[in-house]
C-alpha cells in the first residue's frame, strides 16, 4: 500500500520552498540515525528542514512498514476496530496507515514534537482525514486508551529503562490489539525480543508475526525482519541522489492481543529458494525453525512458489 497520492503532492509542495542540496543532507544524516540509532533518549528529529525531509523521505518508508505490519497483524485478528491510538506519531505514517486499512475514523495521535503535529495535521488533512493530536512525551504517560494501539520507529529513540515503561504502557493503553514496528536491524529486533518477553509476561498473547507465544525460536547471531517495497517519487529520488524507481524499507514488528487471536501455522523468514523441480521454504513454526522443500509433484507448489519472505505458509493447503 502506498502513501495516499494527496500527501504526497502537499509533501512536494513544501519541500519545492527548500533548497535542494540542504534538504538532501538533512534526509541522508534521518536515514542514518532511524537505521542505527539505539537508545539514549536522543531526539532524531530537529528543525523544520528536518521535519520535511522526513515526511519526503522517512514517511514514505514508515507507512509502508506499518502497512505491511499491520497487515500481516489483521490476518491473524478478526475482532473490529473501533478505534486507534498512534504512540510517537510523527508526521502521521501510522496512523495514516491503520485509518486505512481498519477503515476507523476514530484516530488519536500522541507526539512530543509541536512542528510536527503540525505538519502531521497538514498532511492527514490534505489525505481527508481527521485525526485528534495530542502533545504528549510518551515517557510522560499515556492515559489514551484503544481498540488498536500502534508504536512505530520509537523504541530506538528510548534509554533501557523508558523502553520497559513505555511498552507497559502501550499494553495498558491497547483494549484489543497492539503493533510495535522498529528497524529491521539486530538493534531494533533485540528490542522487540525484550518487548515480546514483557508483553508475554503481561498476559498478552502473540498474534504475529509468530507461530508460537513462547520464546523466539531464533538463534543469537540471527534476527527476523521483514521488507516493505517503497515507489520513489521524483522528489525522494532527488533527495536520495538516485534513478532506482523503488527502495526496500526492512523492518521488524510484534502484534500482541489480550483476547483469542489466530496465529499462523508457519511464517517463511527467508526469500525462497526457487530452484529446478523444487523449492525450499525457511519457515518459523510452533515447533521451531527448519527448512521445507517443496517438490514440484507437491499440491502445495502453487502456493510456495507465489510465496515471499514474510508471507505465512500453510500446510493445509
């Protein structure tokens, strides 16, 4: 799903009021810190040159992973959703993105930064939507409570101990469903495998993108993330010095619910591996991580073979 085509037309048109040279340092120095960035309760956004080359550059990329992320969420959470918190708003990406995939017009938006709610107002206003923006530290408290809560891309801007806090509010604040999407780095998965163990701890039961509620089957060295396609404009090209039509945003996420959810039986982790007659499947199951070939004489090889990493993969089929 892409951002919607108002925004991104109001986005251009604050950013042609910049000069180019300078936006384009300030977007390359914000992909640099949301990528790497780990902890330290830094700020990772300034002024408003700052904020526009976000929404030019980092905004695109947020929406498409929280589309993909909640997505994937919904697939396994059949209940409504009547309403929506957004924890550290930004611009608006995430809420953007569960306003159109819930199709729930009661959304409210928390963020610190005043600049950009102002911006996030702008934008989601161009798009014909009408979100409440409240001026909120998360590290302040979060009294809001949702049907759906989302937090993106704010883990990583947090010390150890405001994380912990902050992940057991979102739990309190979320009455159906809660999505957490950082970084798809060992930084930002670390983090969710300790938000994962919280939740778990809180009661919560894990939706997605796991097969299993218990512990990440996972070694270590490895990490899961999943992967967003991203269409360029002509100004995100321009900023990123490139003609490639399209960039991969890598992400991670956890979906946690406290009711009845539907997990899926197996999740693939790694692109497949398509090969003569046959393909191999890296798969999460509840019975842990292994690899899976599909032969070509399989009722199952139609679907491996239109599969891709992230997807979930039933044997049932």
């Amino acid at each position: 799903m892409e951002l919607p085509q108002e925004i991104r037309l109001k986005i251009e048109q604050l950013a042609a009021a910049e000069e180019t040279k300078a936006l384009a340092g300030a977007a390359e120095k914000l992909s640099l810190r949301y990528r790497e960035q780990s902890g330290g309760g830094k700020r990772l956004v300034g002024g408003m040159r700052d904020i526009i080359a976000y929404a030019a550059v980092r905004m695109p990329a947020t929406f498409g992973a929280v589309s993909r992320a909640l997505e994937l969420a919904l697939e396994c959470f059949d209940d409504e959703i009547t309403s929506v918190l957004d924890a550290g708003a930004g611009t608006g990406a995430a809420a953007v993105a569960a306003a159109l995939l819930t199709e729930c017009g009661n959304v409210t938006c928390l963020e610190r930064e005043q600049c950009m709610i102002g911006m996030g107002k702008t934008l989601s206003e161009a798009a014909g939507l009408d979100f409440l923006w409240t001026r909120r530290d998360l590290s302040d408290g979060i009294t809001e409570r949702a049907d759906l809560v989302t937090c993106a891309y704010c883990l990583n801007e947090m010390t150890p101990a405001q994380r912990t806090e902050a992940v057991r509010q979102l739990a309190e604040a979320a009455q159906k469903l809660l999505v957490i999407i950082e970084p798809g780095t060992p930084a930002g998965y670390a983090q969710l495998k300790e938000a994962r163990r919280q939740l778990i701890g809180m009661g919560m039961k894990i939706a997605a993108p796991c097969p299993n509620g218990g512990e990440c089957p996972l070694p270590e060295d490895d990490w899961c993330h999943f992967t967003a396609r991203i269409q360029r404009s002509r100004l995100h090209k321009r900023l990123k010095g490139g003609d490639v039509p399209y960039e991969d945003e890598k992400f991670c996420f956890i979906a946690a619910a406290k009711q009845d959810c539907a997990p899926c039986s197996a999740r693939i982790l790694r692109h497949p591996r398509i090969e003569s007659g046959k393909i191999t499947l890296r798969l999460c199951a509840e019975d842990g991580i292994s690899d899976k070939i599909i032969t070509a004489k399989s009722r199952l090889f139609k679907a491996a073979r239109k599969s891709a990493a992230g997807d979930s993969f039933s044997f049932d089929g």
